[in-house]
C-alpha cells in the first residue's frame, strides 16, 4: 500500500459565530474557505492543475453553504478547473473524515494530490437557520422530522445527551468545570507562544486589509471559580418538543433510558464555542511529493470509523480509539497527542477515564471549548493542531478523534516523519 504524507495544513483563526458581531460573519462563506486554498497554493508553490481532487466536509449544507463549497471556493482562489471537488457531510467529522478519504484514495494508488479539509460558518448557518423556522420549515438532521426512525433510535438536544452521559458515567459539575478552565488556561499559553502560529493563516479582504489575524472566542480569565457561577445552558430543552406535538428532548432520551435521572448540567463554559472558521490539509503521495519538492511533514497511519448509540450520540470517540490503535498496531502508550474534540466537557473527561490516559497528553493546547468549534472544519484543525505539537515536542504518533451526531466518531493516527 503506498504511502500518503501530509505536507501541510492551514487554518483561518475562529471568529465568533454570530452576525454582524464576528469578524468573518460577513464574508461568503465560499470565500471564507478560499482563503485556506489560497494559502495552501502559495505556502507550496503548488501547481493546482495537478489536484486530483478537493474532499470538503461542512455540516450544514443549507443556503450559501449548499452545494461543492470546496470545488466553487478552490474556483474563487484561481485553481486550474481541472482540480475537481466533492463535498460530504459526518455533521462534526465532516474535516476530519474528509482528509482520512483523501489519504485513503492516494494509499489506495488512484490519486497522488489531493486537499482535504472543512469549513463552516456558523453565524451564516444560525441566521439562515432561524429564517427558515419563521417560515415554518425545518433544518431536519438527527431524525428530526421522521417519526419512524425516533420510535427506532429517538435522537436528543446534544447538550441534553451530554448532561445524561454525565449522570450515567457519575461526573460531576465540579469536575467539569476544572476541564473547561483547563482548556482556557492550555489555550491562553499557546496563543501566548505562538504555538498556532505556523498553521494559523491571517484572512484579508479583496483589498488586502485585515479582517481577522487572531482568536476572537477564547476567555483567558476564565477560572473554575468564575466558571462555577453560570447557570445550565441547556434546561430549556428538557421540556421543549423535539418537533410538534412530539415528546421533549428529555423524553426521547427516557424513552431509551427509562431509569436514568439527569439533570440540566453543561453551560456555555464547558461547552464548544459558536465560531466561524475553515482548515486544509494537503496531501500527496510519496512518488508525487519527491518529483516536485514537497517535504512531508507526517504520514498518516491508520483512520477508523464507529458508530455507538445515537440517543447518548455523544460516546463514539473511545471505540473509535480503540479500533484505529489497533488497526495501526499501536497502543495508548504509543501515542504522544490526543487530540479529541471538546463538544463538551464530559466527552473529553470521559474519554481521559475510560481510556486511562495521561491528562497532559490530552489537548496539551487547550480544545473546543476555549477556541470554538466550526463545525464542518474542526477535524482539519485538530489534525494541524496535532501536527504542530508532534513538532514543538519532538513527539512522533498523535491520535485525533471526535464525537459527530448520529452516534459517530472518525479517528485518525499520524506519524511525524
């Protein structure tokens, strides 16, 4: 099987994912991921024509986000027509199940030069969102909208589901808000050493003036202490209809889990941040990168998928740990950086327990919850971000993973080289 290497990966800064107040919420959200493609042309001096292709992951593919984003945008940014481009959708594994297709198609000998990557945002998708519920209509996803497949597989509020695994798991408020200052705390110091530097691009506008070259989301002052003062930001769900004249989004987990008591438990902070933002990853295959100058930075080992039960959603990324470290043949104490997503709190604590891991090995630069969370892009960040670390710490294999609604989690292993 041949190899495919990572020769680089960009991100945009994350922007907040509100209208008119974020810095990217007035761009076209082609152009948004333009700029990653502009980036990955010039930083490489790559010849675009030579792109077999383009695997791009957003999660809300609705309005200006519809269609193959990632074929228009590489369009936006003057790559040659013949770089074609598809789009797919693993809600929140959208980036990272992207680029896990793209090494699969060059490790499989069909293609030698393929980007990969995400974008997503969130102010668009939230306005958009509600436009569509004044006019009586429905976003659908997680079985909203089918009746059938909820008596099947009933599918809640995910921050409900998450306030549930912590009930079931036995963790504590107190706990999670340690983790979520935590992630300030990680994320203050990297930002504060540049540690998001060499994969962080700065986004201008047509004029080529600065629309955004930093962090808008994260909360360095944030304590545990200042945590403990905010109030559950989910209740309102407990008792809202799933969808008319349907049972609440507490209901549809008790139908499942009839014995369980949970209450209302996460709050904003300790939960992932509403942003905007888009990533890349470029990779080639070994043949391809020696012909023309390409110096890989890591290769990618193994990638796995799993899907575990779609009423708690939020529980896949262990098995899906699991299963890629055993198909790379690797064990947890192989692996330098794990990168897991921080949806919420409980899934990264969760995961730290059930896998027994060294907590400064876990998102050793802070995660989701202090730098948000776009979407259909996060996957490709944490793949540079776990670049970056292997690089700053001379470590060599990183795990990344993350939760994604229906139950699902992708996961990668790369290795530095």
């Amino acid at each position: 099987m041949a190899e495919a290497y990572i020769i680089d990966a960009v991100r945009t800064p994350r922007g907040l994912g509100k209208m008119g107040k974020g810095a990217l919420s007035t761009m076209h959200p082609e152009h948004l991921a333009a700029t990653v493609f502009a980036a990955l042309k010039e930083r490489n001096d790559l010849d675009t024509a030579d792109v077999d292709d383009i695997i791009w992951g957003t999660s809300a593919t609705l309005g200006l986000q519809g269609g193959a984003i990632g074929r228009m945008a590489a369009m936006d940014a003057g790559y040659d027509v013949r770089a074609s481009g598809v789009n797919l959708n693993r809600y929140c594994g959208s980036g990272l199940t992207a680029t896990s297709l793209a090494a699969a198609q060059i490790m499989s000998g069909m293609e030698d030069l393929v980007i990969a990557g995400g974008s997503e945002q969130l102010s668009y998708v939230n306005y958009y969102s509600g436009k569509m519920r004044e006019a009586g209509m429905s976003g659908g996803g997680m079985g909203v909208g089918n009746p059938r497949l909820q008596a099947k597989h009933p599918q809640t509020n995910q921050g409900v589901a998450a306030d549930a695994i912590a009930a079931m798991e036995g963790i504590g408020r107190e706990e999670l808000d340690e983790l979520g200052a935590e992630s300030q705390r990680r994320a203050a110091i990297a930002i504060r050493e540049g540690r998001f530097a060499k994969s962080t691009i700065t986004v201008k506008d047509d004029d080529g003036n600065v629309i955004l070259d930093h962090e808008e989301y994260p909360r360095p002052e944030t304590t545990k202490e200042t945590l403990a003062q905010l109030k559950p930001a989910f209740e309102m769900f407990y008792d809202m209809p799933s969808e008319k004249d349907g049972p609440t989004y507490a209901e549809l987990i008790k139908k499942k889990y009839p014995d369980l008591e949970f209450a209302p438990l996460h709050h904003a902070g300790i939960s992932s941040g509403v942003v905007d933002g888009a990533a890349g990853v470029l990779l080639a295959s070994k043949e391809y990168a020696e012909a023309h100058g390409l110096k890989p930075r890591a290769r990618v080992v193994a990638t796995a998928n799993v899907g575990d039960d779609p009423t708690l959603m939020l529980n896949a990324p262990v098995p899906a740990a699991r299963k890629v470290l055993a198909k790379a043949g690797l064990t947890k104490d192989d692996i330098d950086v794990f990168e897991i997503n921080e949806a919420f709190a409980v899934v990264v604590e969760k995961f730290i327990r059930d896998l027994d891991l060294d907590r400064a090995k876990v998102n050793p630069n802070g995660g989701s919850i202090a730098l948000g969370h776009p979407i259909g892009a996060t996957g490709a960040i944490l793949i540079g971000t776990a670049l970056d670390e292997l690089e700053r710490t001379g470590g060599r294999y990183a795990l990344i993973t993350m939760c994604a609604a229906g139950g699902m989690a992708p996961a990668m292993i790369i290795e530095r080289v």
